[in-house]
C-alpha cells in the first residue's frame, strides 16, 4: 500500500508568482524561451548544496521550511543564503520574511511540471 499522494497544480499567484517551465518533452520541440528557462531550473539543481537545500525544504513538515531549520549542509550561513537565491531566481523556491527570518516553500506548479516534463508518452 503506497501513502504517495498526488498534489494539485496550483496556479501562480502573487508578483513573484512563476509560471509552469514548459511542455512535456514528447509533446513538441521547445521554444527558445522554454528552453532557456528549463535549463535555468535544472542548472540550479545540478549543484549538490542547492539540491540538498531544495530537498531539505521539500521534505520539511508542512511544505515549508525556515532558513534557521535547513542551513546545516557543510557550507556557511551566507553560502546557504546564495544557493537559495539561486534556487529562487530559477522558480523554484518562493520565499516569505517572518520577523527576521526567511521561511522557504517548495513552488509546487513549477515541480509539477517539471516532473510532467520527463514524463515519457
């Protein structure tokens, strides 16, 4: 028995909204564009701190986590707040200040379409 569950695309909300990257890739050839912006996403999680970062906010309870809860991967504070800016400047992270720290969240359209992206016909 599988507790996997699948989530709802979610439209993009807010000035720092982001918008789904791009068709599957069975469906058609990508546009300049689309191709630029997919590659921007996976460049982003091709370096091992952001996609420890990235997976340390995916997999914290609530689908959310503080800078404070997931800066402990080897590198320092200021290091983790770059790669988190990276991961955000890729739409893939969206970002909330609380007082005087930055909570993070997963941007679920963008994973979701990522994950539909690889998706084989």
């Amino acid at each position: 028995m599988s507790n996997v569950k699948a989530l709802p695309l979610l439209e993009p909300e807010g000035p720092d909204a982001v918008a789904p990257c791009c068709p599957p890739l069975s469906e058609r050839p990508f546009t300049a564009e689309e191709a630029e912006r997919t590659a921007r996403m996976f460049k982003a999680l091709g370096d091992p701190v952001r996609l420890r970062l990235f997976s340390a906010v995916a997999s914290h309870e609530g689908g959310e986590a503080c800078v404070c809860d997931i800066s402990d991967v080897g590198v320092s504070q200021p290091t983790v707040s770059h790669h988190l800016t990276k991961l955000k400047e890729a739409g893939l992270l969206t970002s909330e200040r609380r007082g005087t720290w930055v909570y993070y969240r997963v941007e679920p359209s963008v994973v979701a379409a990522m994950g539909q992206l690889l998706a084989v016909r």
